[in-house]
C-alpha cells in the first residue's frame, strides 16, 4: 500500500508542508488521470492532481511555439512576418475563445460539484454547441478574408506573396483552435485536467512532426513552405478536436455525453454568455495594454524593443507553470462551491497561492541572481543584453506577487464571477500601468526601464486589490 502524507488544507500545520512519502505515484496518478472527487479529502492532494497536467498541458503549448518558429524561421524573414502577421490576427481568436473556456469552466465546475453529472453533461453541451458556432464563424471569415486581412495588417506584398495562403488556412482552421480551448476547459472544470493535457499533447505532437516534413518535404514529399505549417497546425488540431470529441462521448473522466444531454437550453446559453462576455473584456484588456506597451518601446529603437521581447519571453515562460496551479484553484473553487463548501473554496485558493508563491519566488530568485548568463543564450548584442538583464530582473521582483494574483484572479473566474476581475484589471491595467509607463518613459530619465518598472507596479498591485477583493467574500456568493 502506498504511504502518504496528507498534502493538505491547513497549510499552519507543519506535516501539511512535507512532501509526500511517495510523491511521485501521485504524480503518475495525475498524468494518468483518476476519478477522483475534489470536493473531499485533503485540498493539498487535489490542487496536486489537478495542477501536475495543466502544468505538462501549458509546457507543450510552449513547445509547440517554440517549435513552430524554429522551422520557419529556416525559410526566410517573408515566412516569420507572415507567421507573425497571422499570429497577431488569432489572438481575436484567442481571446474569445479564453473568454468562453472561462464561463464553460465555472458552469461544468459547480454542476459537477453539485454531484449532478446529468446537469453537468448539459451544462457542457451548450458550452461545445455555442463554441461550435462561433468557430463556424471566424473560420468562414478567415478562410474568406485571409489575404485581405494580412494586408490590413501592413503586410508588404513580399509577405502577401509567401503568407496569403498560410493566413488562409491558419485563420480559416481557426475553429479548431477555439474549440480546442473550449472542450479543453469543460475537462478542466469537471476536474479531467489529465484528459485535457493528452487533447493538447496529441494536436501539438502531431503539429511538431508533420511541420518540418511538410514545411521542407523530405524525400518524396512535397516542399510546402510556410503553408506546411499552417496545414501541420490545422490538422493537429483538427484530430486534438475529434480525440477530445471521442473521449467525451465515452466518459473515461467525470463527464459522459449521452444522446439524452443534446438538446440546447437556452438559459443555460445565456448564463455562459453573460460570463464569457466580462471574461472576454478581461482578457482583451491584458492583451491590449501589452500592444499599448510594445508601442510605448519601440520608441527607444530595435535594441530596447528586442530587449524587451527576449525579456518578457522569458516571465512568460516562467509563468506557464504558474497558469496551470491557478487553473487547477479555479475547478477547486468551482468544484467546491457546486458542493456548498465555501470554507473548502477559500482554503484551496490559499494553499494554491502558496504552492504558486514558492514556486514562483524560487523562479524569481534565479532570474535576478543569473539574469545575465540566462540573457546571453538569446543575445550576444550588448545593448540588448542591457536591457532585457535589467528588465528581467525587474520584473523578476514582483514574482510572488504574481503568484498570488494569478491564482487569486482566477478563484473568482472559477466561481462565475467574471465581473470582479474584469473590473480589476481596467482599473490596474488601463488606469494606472499604461498612464504609468507612459509618464516614467516620457517625463522620467530611466528611458526604457519605465516600462518594466509599471509592469512591477501593476502586476503587484493587481495582487494585492484582488486579496482585498477575495478577503470580502462576495465571491462565495455568486449563483450559477
């Protein structure tokens, strides 16, 4: 029989803080997947379970970045603007798509925590279903529209020549990629964050493989160039889709679709709306305030800016793993909740906090000691170098702050109330970083580093006004 120590809720108890006698079966255990209710039992075990897949999930989808720009980038500086051009045009596809995972998250959380899987089925039905329409939409748009879209981006007619066929099959297959998102986040909040993360492994694998064969076309392959790689996309995400489809149908987690779950409810529809409308707003609202702040160093010229990229590439990085435990607060809360354990909520998102606090502060620690040395495997450019070092470290300060509102940010999201945050971040992000990075970079002598200086004020106080905001309590409230 397996020995563990109870990971769990009182985090004052000293043996909550040990790590467990085996360990590591229960990390084979959350990359397997197990049926396991989250409502019960100890919270360290279930954030454990839940976080360990959303981690593995959000490093493929850096992988699978990576990778991408890895083959392209072979076929010249025409191929990477149209990848970028195109990429800048999916993240309206992303963005909606977030907003919606968001609101299917919350709904098939608190149904499943209810003990209703009937409910939870339907609940999951009307979320696919309305994803399924809007990805009908923008794919029909993209597949239209692509070249004319890249151009309205400003792209040159070099790239139009290399790209126009690549935008249309990325932005045409679009729907792919947002109905990814979205079944991908009813497994989340039914508490299948394993089956999730194998849906993600599966269309970004086949993705890595097929995108070098069919961008270069070894042997008696054809060589299609950049639209290889759209065509490598869209078909692993298409087979992500039907393998995700599957797997639902046959209820090898918490949720099995059933003949008798497929009918539309439209009140249901417009609960989920409701909440990916504000969760929609709140993640646009982060999106915009980075392009407002690419702008704002771009005027200190191509050394700040690339500076600036390779440093911000990095926290990103840094802070996937940190999604995933945030994500795994979010089913809790909304697992919780469904079971009318408001006390069990509260006391998840502090033991993920602290989990992501650790985490995180480890990171951070490492940023600022070797922020050079880990620099300096991008750049050898000495004014890039100085300022991605000195951004980085910066940035790196805030980190368990980070960690905090990440998690916190995402326990009102889990509990349907998308409102809060959404607020928050406007306040935070649009009323006091962009005005702020602003005055330092044009009135203060620091230049560039203004810009990450705002970067550390906003993401530390969004921390802190979301503990405010948690510590009231009107989160526990929210119905569904």
């Amino acid at each position: 029989m397996t020995a563990r120590i109870d990971y769990t809720a009182d985090m004052s108890d000293p043996a909550v803080t040990a790590l467990p006698s085996r360990w590591w079966d229960d990390v084979r255990a959350a990359v397997r997947g197990t049926r396991h209710d989250y409502t019960q039992g100890s919270i360290g075990r279930a954030t454990f379970l839940l976080a360990i897949p959303m981690v593995l999930e959000m490093l493929m989808e850096s992988l699978f970045a990576l990778s991408d720009v890895f083959f392209v980038a072979r076929l010249g500086a025409s191929a990477v603007a149209a990848v970028g051009l195109t990429e800048s045009l999916m993240v309206v596809v992303y963005t909606l798509a977030m907003g919606l995972a968001i609101g299917g998250t919350a709904i098939v959380a608190r149904r499943v925590g209810e003990k209703s899987p009937d409910d939870a089925a339907r609940a999951a039905v009307q979320v696919i279903a309305l994803g399924a329409v809007i990805a009908l939409l923008l794919g029909v748009v993209g597949a239209l529209l692509g070249p004319q879209l890249l151009a309205l981006m400003g792209a040159t007619p070099d790239v139009l020549s290399t790209g126009s066929t690549f935008a249309r099959i990325m932005l045409g297959g679009s729907g792919t990629a947002f109905l990814l998102f979205v079944i991908n986040a009813v497994f989340r909040g039914a508490g299948d964050a394993a089956i999730s993360m194998r849906v993600l492994w599966l269309a970004n694998g086949i993705n890595i493989v097929l995108g070098p064969l069919l961008i270069f076309g070894p042997g008696p392959l054809p060589a299609f160039g950049v639209t290889g790689a759209a065509l490598a996309t869209t078909t692993g995400r298409g087979v992500g889709v039907a393998y995700a489809l599957w797997q639902l149908s046959r209820g090898s987690g918490h949720l099995q679709l059933q003949r008798r779950h497929l009918a539309i409810e439209w009140p249901v529809i417009q609960r989920v709306l409701r909440m990916a409308g504000n969760a929609t707003v709140q993640v646009m609202v982060g999106s915009l305030t980075w392009m407002v702040l690419i702008r704002l160093i771009a005027g200190f010229g191509s050394a700040a800016m690339a500076g600036y990229t390779i440093a911000v590439r990095l926290v990103m990085f840094a802070l996937l793993p940190a999604w995933g435990v945030s994500n795994a607060a979010a089913t809790m809360v909304g697992q919780s909740l469904g079971a009318r354990l408001p006390e069990r909520a509260d006391r998840a998102v502090r033991a993920a906090a602290r989990y992501n606090g650790l985490f995180l502060g480890l990171v951070g620690v490492v940023y600022v000691v070797a922020a050079g040395p880990i620099v300096g495997l991008f750049t050898r450019e000495a004014a890039v170098t100085a300022v991605a070092v000195q951004g980085l470290r910066l940035m790196a300060l805030g980190f368990p702050l980070y960690a905090l509102g990440m998690v916190l940010m995402q326990a009102f999201n889990g509990a349907g109330d998308t409102r809060t945050p959404t607020r928050m971040n406007i306040g935070v992000f649009w009323l006091f970083e962009i005005p702020l990075a602003w005055l330092l970079t044009r009135y203060a002598p620091i230049g560039s580093t203004g810009v990450f200086l705002a970067v550390l004020s906003a993401y530390s106080l969004l921390a802190l006004v979301a503990w405010l905001m948690f510590r009231r309590g009107s989160w526990q409230r929210q119905a569904l």
